[in-house]
C-alpha cells in the first residue's frame, strides 16, 4: 500500500488519544471518537463552534482558568509555528443534556500547528490525556490520606512549572523585545547618517525626501512610506515620493485635511498612532486614505518651528503588528530631517530667484549705461543733420528718427520692469527737435 492509499481521515478517528482540529480563529472543525467519547459530545455538538463557546469555564469555579490557559499556549502555537505543552490543566466541562452543570476535570494537554508547503499555521490540533482517574484515584484511609497529599503536590508543582513557564518566556519575549529596538536604532542611526551626508553633499531636495521615506520604511518595517505635502489649494494634501511595493496609485492621491488621519496630524501638529488609516477621526468622520488595505499606521508632522509644512507616515498591511512608541519616536526623527530637506528645497529656490533678479538688474544696467545713451544719441545726431537735407530727404531722416525714438521708449519699459529701481534719467521725444 502506498501514501496515496491510506485513508487519513479514518487513521484519525482511530487515535486513541482524545484529538481536536482548530483553524486558526480557534473554531471546531473535526474531532476523534476517543475525543467525543471523553467530552460526552457528538460530533454535531462542537463541529463550527468558537472553542471556548462550546466549553467555557465553569461559572462556579472562582479560580477557573482553563480557558485562559488553553487560549495562551494555542496563541503561542499561532506566533511561533511550534508545539505547545502545557501543565496538568484542571479545566471542568459542561455536562451534555445539563446546562448549567459542570464536571471536574484534570487534563495534560499538548497543541500543535499544522503548516502548509511555505511553512504557515494553517491548522491547529489539540490533543489531550485525560488523568482525572488518577488524581481521583483512592486507596484505603492511609491510601487516601497519601493519595490526597500526592494529588495536591502533583497540580501545585504542575501549576508552578506553567506559571514558570509563562514567566520565562515572558522575559524571552521581553529580552526579543529589547534586541529588536536595538537593531532598529542601530538602523536609524545609519540612516541617519546617509541622510545626513546627502544633505551636506548639495544632493537634490526630491532625492533627499525619496531618501528619508525608503529608510523611514526600511527601520520602521512597514509596508510603505509616503510624504503628504499641501496641495494647489489649502483644503487637501497631496501624496509624494512613496515607497515600497504597495504604493500603486499613491503618488499624486489627495487626502482631505479636514477628514484624514494625515489632515490631522498636520492640522494639530502631533504624531499620532493607529490600528488603521480607516480609523474614525474625533466626531465620528471616516479617515478618508483612498490607500486601499492598510493597517496600523504611525505618522508625524514635518515640524519648521511652530509652522507644519506636511506629515511623514509609515503603513504596514492588515492583520500586521501596531506601531509603538519607541517606532513612533524614530520616525518623528525622520520627518525632521525630511523637514529639513524642503526648508533647503525653498533655500535654494530663494537664492536662485535672487540670483535672477541680479542677473535682471545687471542687464537693465548695461542698457542704461551703454544701449540707451548710444541709440539716443544717434538718434540727436540724424536729428541735427537732418535741418541740412533737403525737403524730401528731411522727411526720410525724421521718419527714421521717430522710429529710433520707439525703439528707446521700448526699451526703456523692459528695463523699467527688469530693474524698477533704475534710474534712466528723462528721455525726451526727438522727432521734432532741432
């Protein structure tokens, strides 16, 4: 018999341990006969079911915390891919045909993902060895007496191994915790530092900001990054310079200060943390994104003294991890030197039309000094060797005077708007002269 012959589906229902097939949002899709069989229930009974709808804590029990338990390590099974074993659970069940009415149990319970081809939590089997006969299990009066003593050492030490556990791998989680922002600073540091030198090095104010929003992406590990600068008009911002391979149709979207997550932060001029760019502003209005499925979302002010001249925000999908504070306090960062960068980008535009307006007012100034003079004084000139002509050549030389004395008045308008504070002195009509 090969692989492809065997029938799984009956090789589970024969397992003699009690076994129960979760997804991944913790609902009942399958369960053994030994399962069935220890829980009282059919298969009908659970099949669709939340897990802890279909066996809660028992109301009556103060200190119940099976459920609690159960749902940690399974969480556990969800974050990591590996098999879970817990500690002897005391986790009483409802008695089928009696609400209300719960039986105590003792179990030892093991959960296990099942992964698909590229390695994710796909499923998850919970499998568990009922001992309820054994810490029940009684011998006489010394026997019970001794029976008692070994069953209540057997649940505290099983119940401070879980807890030890659960301490120990908190502080693994921490200690992760703690190295990841490490890592993360050390990589701000180094962006910071390229952009830094970008900036110190004349490079383009636009490369500059396409710089601080690929890095600000890359530290954060988000999905994308975008800057939103003000629009042509005063009611919108406009998205720019975005990166990461989810920005189609992004570049150029408009997003309503008055009714965005992004309008906000650049109203208020605060950063601001969120599960998602769809969240509801204060007063009830929709975050309008127009930026498709984006989750948490974390942004910050370009901050020029007390004026706002745009917001920097980092996106990752849905169903990914929130922002923090720690990722929020870097990006703030970030959006200073992006602030940075657009306060050189006005600089250079500054310099660049003063340095058109010099250049303006040296060319108003040659044409004063030299072309104006020089025509005008060609134009006396015909204007006095004109009385010595005759009639009709008199005529002639006037009509090219007259002439002359457009081209002078021409040109004084465009040196007068080239330079308004130069002085041409008074230029008076000549035809008639002489």
């Amino acid at each position: 018999m090969d692989r492809a012959e065997i029938d799984f589906r009956a090789v589970f229902g024969a397992v003699p341990s009690p076994c129960l097939v979760l997804t991944t949002d913790l609902e009942i899709v399958d369960a053994n006969q030994a399962y069935l069989e220890a829980t009282g229930r059919s298969f009908e009974d659970l099949f669709g079911r939340f897990l802890f709808d279909a066996f809660p804590d028992n109301p009556d029990d103060p200190h119940a915390d099976g459920t609690r338990n159960l749902s940690a390590s399974l969480n556990r099974v969800l974050a990591t891919g590996a098999p879970d074993t817990m500690a002897v659970q005391k986790y009483d069940i409802p008695v089928a045909g009696q609400p209300g009415v719960f039986e105590e149990r003792y179990w030892s319970p093991v959960n296990v993902p099942v992964l698909d081809a590229e390695g994710k939590v796909v499923l998850l089997l919970h499998r568990v060895e009922e001992i309820t006969a054994f810490i029940r299990a009684r011998g006489g009066v010394d026997g019970a007496s001794r029976a008692e003593e070994m069953e209540a050492e057997l649940f505290a030490r099983a119940q401070e191994l879980q807890r030890l556990n659960e301490e120990l791998r908190a502080a693994h989680a921490e200690q992760g915790r703690l190295h990841e922002q490490a890592e993360q600073r050390h990589a701000w540091e180094r962006a910071h530092a390229e952009i830094t030198t970008a900036l110190l090095q004349g490079r383009e104010p636009d490369e500059v900001l396409r710089l601080v929003a690929e890095r600000a992406r890359e530290v954060a590990r988000a999905d994308i990054a975008a800057l939103a600068l003000p629009g042509p008009g005063p009611s919108m911002l406009v998205v720019r310079d975005p990166a990461g391979p989810h920005t189609t149709g992004l570049a150029g979207l408009q997003l309503p200060v008055d009714s965005s997550l992004c309008g906000q932060v650049y109203r208020e001029g605060t950063p601001l943390i969120s599960d998602s760019m769809a969240t509801p502003l204060p007063g009830g209005a929709p975050s309008n994104t127009g930026a498709g499925r984006l989750g948490p979302v974390m942004i910050a002010p370009l901050a020029e003294g007390q004026h706002t001249t745009g917001v920097l925000f980092v996106a990752r999908t849905q169903g990914k991890p929130a922002f923090d504070q720690h990722e929020l306090d870097m990006l703030i960062l970030f959006a200073g030197q992006a602030a940075l960068a657009l306060q050189v980008a006005a600089q250079r535009a500054h310099l660049e039309a003063m340095h058109q307006m010099e250049d303006r007012e040296r060319i108003a100034t040659a044409l004063r000094d030299r072309t104006i003079k020089e025509v005008f004084a060609i134009t006396m000139t015909l204007n006095s060797l004109a009385t010595a002509l005759r009639a009709d050549h008199q005529t002639a030389v006037m009509d090219v005077t007259v002439r002359l004395d457009k081209v002078i008045r021409d040109i004084q308008t465009a040196v007068f708007s080239a330079a308004p504070d130069a002085d041409l002195g008074e230029v008076s009509p000549v035809a008639g002269d002489g």
